[in-house]
C-alpha cells in the first residue's frame, strides 16, 4: 500500500470521526434548548398559575433563543403544549401560545 492510499483512508476514517463529533453536539445544543424553554416555561406557570400562556416573541425575548429555535424545541417537548390565539374580529389563527404541562 502506497502512502497516498493510506492518507485517503485516514481522511476517510477523519471524516466520519468529524461527522459523529458534529452530530453529537447538534443534539445536545437541541436538548440544552428544550431544557431552557422547558424550565422557563415551569418557573412562570408556578410564579403565575392564572397567566400561564406566552407568545412565542416574548418567550423569544426572555429565553433569548430565536423565532426557529423556539418552535423547534417546543416541538420536541412533551411538556409545552401549543394553544393557538385567535383575532376576535376575523376568527383566525394568529399566534402560538405556548404553556408547560406535566
């Protein structure tokens, strides 16, 4: 075996070493996201029992994750449960509210 050989089967093994590296922190960066909304979401239900939904701006605004990260994590969340805000004028959705249950 040539040097050349053996250099494209060390990127080969490299690469595949990088990629499960990168997988493993994308996942924990989901779960750590999910956690922080998650336990927000717990401390405001139990500092206010009757004001218990939020918009996702300003869950956006205290959690400081984006419009994206936001409704990505609640989805993944068996605790946040999505509740859909309608205009009193027009009957229709517009907004999420988000709220933690157990």
């Amino acid at each position: 075996m040539n040097w050349l050989e053996m250099a494209a089967n060390i990127a080969e093994v490299m690469t595949a070493i990088v990629a499960v590296g990168a997988y493993i922190h994308y996942r924990r960066e989901q779960t750590r996201k999910r956690e922080k909304l998650e336990q927000y979401l717990k401390a405001e239900r139990a500092a206010n029992p009757n004001k218990h939904t939020h918009t996702i701006l300003h869950v956006m605004a205290e959690v400081a994750l984006t419009n994206d990260e936001v409704l990505r994590a609640s989805f993944q969340s068996s605790h946040i449960e999505h509740v859909i805000h309608s205009d009193r004028d027009t009957g229709l959705a517009d907004d999420i509210l988000l709220r933690y249950k157990d």
